[in-house]
C-alpha cells in the first residue's frame, strides 16, 4: 500500500511475521523547506488482539484515532478532523543510526477508506 504523492509518501508491504509482530517493509519520503529526506527498512508492528476492531471502529466513525506502535521507537498515528479528513502521521527509525524520519500524509474520501482496508490487510 502507498499513500501520499510523489514527493511525500508512506509505503508499507508485510514481509513476515517475528513471534507476535508482523513485519514490514517500509518506504517512505518527506519534502519540506529545501530539504527531502527518505527511509527504507522493515519495522515491526507491534499489535494486540484489539488492533483490527480499533482499526474497524476507526473507519465506521466510532472513534476518531488510532495508533499502531513499530519497532526502534516508530510509530503509525492515524486521526480523523471533523470535516472528515484522515491524517496518517508516522514516525520512522533505526537505533543503530540514531536518527528518524517523521512526515505526515492527509487523505481524504475514498483514499481514506481504501487506507482503513488496506491497512487491515497487512495484519
């Protein structure tokens, strides 16, 4: 699944899964003032039996915002405006390098639905 636009975006693919946690590739590219940095790596997503229905509960409008913790200090935060825009925020790391990559993506209609669903796949 990618999501964003050329210049901004977040692409993850399950690879496997380590115990508990499903793995994945991630891609993902921030562009900002004169600046554009980039990440490619695998995270884990550290769920719990409760993640789906949050992710359900999120896309039928029960609840405005969800988060998924990933491996060395990551994370995918995704939260939903009044006018009914999704903001998909995530943070991206590597402890051996001691550096993250943070940027955001904003969906709106049906790209925000197609996210809920895909997402709920790569579990």
């Amino acid at each position: 699944m990618r999501i964003g636009s050329d210049d901004s975006f977040l692409s993850l693919e399950r690879v496997g899964q380590e115990g508990p946690a499903v793995v994945w590739r991630v891609a993902a590219a921030v562009t900002g003032l004169n600046c554009f940095a980039t990440f490619h790596g695998r995270a884990k997503v550290h769920t719990i039996e409760e993640t789906p229905e949050r992710i359900a509960n999120f896309k039928a409008n029960r609840v405005r915002r969800f988060e998924l913790m990933l491996s060395h200090g990551g994370w995918l935060r995704v939260k939903r405006d009044r006018r009914g825009r999704t903001l998909v925020r995530f943070r991206l790391g590597q402890f051996r390098a001691g550096a993250a990559l943070e940027g955001k993506v904003r969906l709106e209609g049906e790209s925000a639905t197609a996210f809920c669903r895909d997402l709920r796949g790569l579990l």
